[in-house]
C-alpha cells in the first residue's frame, strides 16, 4: 500500500493546533457557517492529480476519448479562492507582473507612504515626548531623531518579485475578498474571515485596512490543512482539471481551473468540507495537536452515518 501521507509537525505547531482547537471546541456547525475560509495553492502545468476510471469495452483502450494524455514540461500558477458555507466566494489566478505593473504599484505605494508619514510622526512625537518625561524631567543623551522607516511604520516591499502584502492588498482584498465579506455580513453579521500566516496575509497592514472596513480575521495554524476547508477543495479542483488529462499549455490549464471553481463546484460539495472541521477538532484535541487519524468522505460518513437530513448535518451533532 501507498503510506498516508501527512503534513510534518513540530511540538510549536503540535501546541498551536492544540490551541486552535481547544479554543473552538464549543464551536458548533451554525458558528462555522459564520466562517469564510480561503487559501491559495500552487498548479503544476502537465501534472495529473488522482486516479481516474472509465467505461470502455475490452478493444477501446487507445480510443482518443480514453486515453489520459501527458506532457512534458513545468510550471506553474497560484490559485486563490474563498468560500462560506451559504455562498461561493470569488477566485484570483495571480499573474506575472509587467515592468509597466510593478512600477505603478511602486508609486502607489510611495503615495501611501506620504499619506501615512505624517500621522506617524506625530505619534512618534507624542510617545517620545511623554517617555522622555517619564524618564526624568532634563533627560540627558543625544535628543530623539524623527526617521521615516520600516520601525516606524513605512511600508515596504522586500520580495524580489511574487506575491507579497502590497499585491494581496491591491488584487485580492480590496477588490474581492472584502467585498464578498461584506455581502456575507448581510445576512451573517457575525461572519469572520480565514487566513493563514503567510507573509503576505499577516503583514501589519492588512490587519490595519480589515480593521477600518470592519472585517474581523480568524487566525489559522500553521501545516493544518485538515483544519481549512479549502485544502480538500484543492484536492478535488486538481483532479477535476485533469482528469482526462492535464491541459497542454497555461492557457488551457487557467480556463479549466476558472470553469471548474465557477460553473463546476457546487456549494453542496462545499458544505460537505466545512462539515468535517468540527469533526477534526475534536480528533485533533483527542491525538493533543496531531494530525494521525483519517480523514475524508468515507470516515466522516463511517463516523456520523444517519445524521445527514437533505444535506445538512444536525445542529447539535457537534456540540461537546
């Protein structure tokens, strides 16, 4: 047999997980619903995903309409996508940035830049101010110099190139991810967002624009895939995108993965994903922080047969 394979985990990730779930064990189906969970994932251009089967009559096996084709070559796109148990939720397929591109985001963010520098310095004036007060009332030494910096609150870009905070800013949270929340908010007002620790979700200021529109951020643990419902959805968009065989050229691969989140997910497949977390919560704090128990499909419906009522789970099925 294959082994399992599962995501490696430090005793700082055990404890973290550990955490996460124990903080969120009262947390029933309802609650979840609140959530919008998101990711991204990389696509391999000419990989295959998952075993596939057919019907085919004994003298059919290289018919074109069965043959499963392969190419060779590499290289890839990042995918992002969000969704909540009511509604599918917008995607992104990141694109290489222009010369032209990466200058205007340049200026766009030295613009930001001059808005910001003079809030920060007045509080950098006032709290230096007050400490060198505090300290004693003629402080000695060499007198505080006001410096526009990364310390002091200047955003910067120190990626040579791919997605960082200021991408994520301008192509996924202003125009897409904050908007869908606050459509969600409508008729969910408690609903949060999901995101995890990447560089490009956890800089400052993110969390600072998510605060002025009003959007609350759920934060995740690290190397936990059983515990975001989009990591299954990655599974199922990668084989869906193959299974005849993986598109030939990029072009391809972008309109397979556009039509499969648009037209082909359905939200009943979502919400079967979001119905497992409660489910791996309270593994997870039964193996405190790991990750060895099975997951998926057949073990949720071993484990909770009969619950199921149109599509929906009971809503005392997870309660503790």
């Amino acid at each position: 047999m294959k082994p399992t394979t599962k995501c490696g985990l430090t005793d700082e990730m055990r404890a973290a997980r550990l955490k996460f779930c124990l903080d969120h064990q009262d947390w029933d189906l309802e609650r979840w619903k609140d959530v919008i969970f998101s990711d991204e994932t990389a696509v391999v251009l000419g990989h295959r995903r998952g075993a596939v089967r057919l019907w085919r009559a004994p003298d059919e096996g290289l018919e074109k309409t069965v043959i499963r084709e392969r190419w060779k070559g590499y290289t890839e796109f990042m995918f992002w996508g969000c969704f909540s148990y009511d509604r599918k939720g917008p995607c992104h397929i990141w694109k290489q940035q222009t010369v032209a591109q990466k200058k205007k985001d340049d200026l766009d963010l030295a613009e930001v830049n001059t808005l910001l520098e003079p809030i920060a310095k007045a509080e950098w004036e006032l709290s230096t101010g007050v400490r060198r007060i505090n300290l004693r009332r003629n402080p000695g030494g060499k007198k505080p110099q006001w410096r526009w910096n990364e310390a002091n609150g200047k955003l910067i870009r120190k990626g040579k190139g791919g997605v960082d905070f200021w991408r994520h800013y301008k192509e996924i949270m202003i125009p897409k991810f904050i908007p869908f929340a606050k459509e969600c908010q409508k008729s969910r007002p408690s609903t949060l967002i999901q995101e995890d620790g990447a560089p490009a979700h956890k800089h400052h200021h993110q969390a600072t624009v998510y605060a002025l529109h009003d959007v609350v951020r759920l934060t995740w643990p690290g190397n936990s895939p059983d515990l975001n419902a989009t990591e299954p959805g990655w599974w199922w968009m990668k084989r869906r995108t193959t299974a005849r065989g993986a598109p030939k050229t990029r072009k391809e691969m972008e309109q397979a993965w556009l039509k499969a989140w648009n037209e082909e997910l359905s939200q009943e497949q979502i919400q079967r994903w979001i119905e497992r977390i409660p489910i791996h919560i309270q593994e997870i704090i039964a193996l405190e922080g790991g990750n060895e128990y099975e997951e998926g499909r057949k073990y949720f419906k071993r484990s909770f047969a009969g619950l199921r009522v149109k599509g929906k789970l009971s809503k005392h099925t997870y309660l503790s």
